[in-house]
C-alpha cells in the first residue's frame, strides 16, 4: 500500500496557543507546506493533558473514591507523586458515560471546518485528535493498581468504543487524524513506575490489538511514544530507544488496521551524538508508517537538530521530525514566538514543502 503520510513534520498535540481559533490559525500560517495535520492545540484545561482525564472523567465518577489529595501546596500538582491517587470503591464497578475530550474534539472540528472554508487551512490537511491510552488516562489509580485497573480500564476502554463512533459520526472519517498518546505506558514498560505490578507490557499491548482496529480505515492513525513532561521533558530518560521501537514495532503489526505515522521522543540535547542511543533504530519495522523522530528541541535549535538528524541517520534512512512531545506544556517565553521558531529550525534543517 501506499503512504498516506508523507511530510516532513509531525505536530505532536499541544500548541503554546490561547485558543482553538488561535492553535489552528497560527499553525496553518506557520506550518503551511509541512504537516499533514492541524491539532487544536489542547488549549485551556487540556493544557494539562492526562490530568483532563483525571479532573473531568475520572474524579466525578461515582464509583471512584479519592485516596490522597494531592500533595501540592497550591492544589495544582507539580509532579507525579503530587497527584491525587485514586481507588475504587468497595462493590463498586465504573461506567463512563460521556468522554469530555471528544466533546471538546468536536467543537474544535467546527472551528477547523470554517478556517478551511475560508482558505485558512489548505485543502487536503487532516484534523487531529490526540487521545491518551488507558494506563496515561488513568495513572490516578495508585492505590490498589493490581487490583483496581484491570476493572477501571476495561470500562474505559468501552468507552473508547463508544465514544469512537461518536466522534466520526461528527466528523467526515476522511477529515481526521487520531492519535494515541502515551507516556505512562512507556514508562511502565521500563519498570520505573514504583505502584504498577507485572503485566506492563499487556497493558500497552491489550489496547493496542482491541481499540486501534475501532478506528475507521478511512480515517488516519498514529502512535505517539514519549517519556512525558511533567514537570520536565522527560520525566524518565532512558538508556536507548530500544523500548520505543519494540512497541513500534508491536503497533505497526498488531493494530489491527494499517498504522500511518509513528512519533518516537528523542534524547536530551547531550547525547545529540550518541550513537548508542539512536542504534535501536536500525531494528524499525515501520511498514507503511511515516517515522517523525522527536528530536526537535528548543534548547539547541538548529545546529542540535542536525547533529541528531545525523546521528539517527546512520540507522534509520526516512524519517520526518517532530518536537519531543507537544510544546503547549513549555512554551517558552512568547509561545508565538515559539512556534515561529520551530517552523523556522525544522524547515532550515528538512526544508519547506
């Protein structure tokens, strides 16, 4: 088969942006030539990715009781062990009713729609839609993790089905990109997770072969494997990008369906020439899949992006780039300014469309 993705720059999720307007217009204008798809920025409360999750979908659910507040003095956690940790009620199972995310997903769609009309957005560009997997969207769960997530997860993965078929029976199949977001999972798999029992690799995997083939073959898919950013980008860095292609790998062949990008985060700016690092990569069996490698950082711009591009080049021959994770979480000191910055580093190193 043919690629359906082809461009030289994936945009991850999250945009330094104010607004859904704001996102899709500043990014047609910036990024025009270059991505396949437009993102709405996950502005507002998604700003906090996964933590949406836990604030509007998880925390009202009248099965799931609050452990532990979180530990922060401000409310607003700064890390991981400042999160709430939740359990599940005695006798209780969860049902989800409604998943906020494609509430906000189909909202934005309109605002996409009439930019496009208007000649904002070319033609032929795809919505994006970035959706947490279940261990990202549901790490709250560390009271009793053993014994709570194989229930917590089987009822949001019933309403990942349902909510699936919401969201493209509101938005044209052929106008969307979905992407599955995870860093927990990562994380998981590398056992530095202290609250999570055995089974990591099930619980990327289980997923992976039930909910990718949910999605319309019209519609676009992709994998975003990152390390996370909260606080700071990442949140674990590991020894090689071993794990990331492994799970690739495992994505491309058992999705079910064909798998049309692939995003895996890159190192810290230090070991840009690492060839260790980047060597897993010779192992990549992307099929049909554009590879977007997140070595974009703005510690380094472009002379760090060549030094990586040409380290990882040694061991993989197509591949596209991408910022290590969405940048709406650090958008350094003027976000416009930001993202002009990173249109500008990307088409200096991989040229313009």
């Amino acid at each position: 088969m043919a690629r359906r993705v082809n461009s030289e720059l994936l945009l991850v999720g999250s945009l330094p942006a104010e607004s859904t307007e704001n996102a899709l217009r500043t990014a047609a204008e910036q990024y025009g030539g270059l991505v396949f798809a437009l993102p709405d920025g996950e502005t507002g409360p998604r700003a906090a990715w996964a933590g949406y999750e836990r604030e509007r979908l998880v925390r009202p659910n009248p099965a799931v009781e609050t452990v532990t507040e979180t530990a922060s003095p401000t409310g607003i956690p700064r890390h991981a062990y400042e999160t709430p940790v939740f359990a599940l009620k005695a006798g209780t199972e969860p049902r989800f009713g409604r998943w906020p995310r494609i509430d906000d997903a189909i909202a934005s769609y309109a605002a996409f729609r009439e930019l496009r009309d208007a000649g904002v957005i070319a033609d032929g560009i795809r919505f994006q839609v970035g959706l947490p997997f279940p261990h990202s969207a549901l790490s709250g769960f560390k009271a009793d993790f053993g014994r709570d997530y194989p229930v917590v997860s089987a009822a949001f993965e019933d309403l990942v089905a349902r909510e699936l078929a919401r969201l493209t029976a509101a938005i044209p199949p052929g106008d969307l990109a979905i992407q599955w977001d995870m860093a927990y999972e990562t994380q998981d798999i590398e056992g530095v997770l202290a609250w999570t029992p055995e089974g990591a690799w099930e619980r990327f995997a289980g997923p992976v072969r039930r909910l990718s083939r949910l999605v319309s073959p019209e519609t676009l898919l992709g994998y975003h494997l990152c390390y996370g950013t909260f606080p700071e980008w990442p949140m674990y860095e590991a020894r090689d990008m071993g794990v990331l292609v492994r799970m690739a790998n495992y994505a491309v062949a058992e999705s079910g369906r064909r798998v049309d990008w692939l995003h895996l985060a890159g190192p810290r700016y230090l070991r840009s020439e690492d060839k260790s690092f980047f060597r897993p990569l010779a192992d990549l069996e992307p099929g049909d899949a554009r590879v977007f490698l997140g070595i974009v950082l703005p510690l380094d711009g472009e002379p760090g992006l060549r030094r990586r591009v040409a380290t990882a080049s040694r061991y993989i021959g197509d591949f596209g780039v991408a910022m290590y994770c969405g940048f709406g979480r650090q958008p350094g000191a003027d976000g416009l300014e930001t993202m002009r910055e990173h249109a500008a580093v990307v088409r200096a190193v991989r040229g313009s469309g």
